[in-house]
C-alpha cells in the first residue's frame, strides 16, 4: 500500500514536489502518514494528499484545546482532588531502605 502510494504520487507530481520516503514520522497510529511541508496527513491517500498539496496546507492545523481555567470549571481534576484528601495508610511494611530505579 505505502509502496503504491509513494509510486503514484511521483508518478501525478513528477519533479514538481520532492518525494523523500522516511522511516519514521512518529504516527504509527495514523499509519500511513504523508507528510506536506510541516502538515502531516494521516491515514494518507493519494486524493488527501494531492488535495494538501493543490490548497497549499503546508502547517498542521491547530486543535481547539481549552485552557486549564475552563478544564477546571467542567470538573477536570475533580478525582484528583478527592484522591489527594484521602488520608491513605499502607497496610505494609517497607524496609528502612530505598531502591531508586530510573531509566537512562
């Protein structure tokens, strides 16, 4: 599929457009990804991708994230807040050691 991609879309857009097959964009969940200028497409097709091109969608588009104020105001971190004043005591014994583990 990916193979059939890359071939048809430099076959549609000869040298007009520089088509560089990479091993990784960091989507593997929206595989296949192409990716015009700085906007990636995910689960790419030739029609979406010749679409970007042909509109100049050079930049990936911004979501409409909200802000921590209006997550608050909808109830974000409610079960945080009440986990936090929960007054919890381990029912085990730790030894007086510590083991730090961290990953390099």
């Amino acid at each position: 599929m990916l193979k059939n991609l890359l071939t048809t879309l430099q076959k549609t857009l000869g040298d007009n457009v520089r088509i560089q097959p990479v091993p990784c964009v960091g989507r593997c969940q929206e595989a296949p990804v192409t990716v015009v200028g700085q906007n990636p497409i995910a689960t790419a097709t030739v029609e979406k991708t010749m679409a970007a091109i042909d509109t100049n969608q050079t930049n990936a588009p911004i979501a409409n994230y909200i802000n921590r104020e209006q997550y608050e105001q909808e109830g974000g971190y409610q079960t945080l807040q009440s986990a936090s004043m929960v007054n919890v005591t381990p029912n085990i014994s730790l030894p007086s050691w510590k083991i730090l583990a961290y990953a390099v």
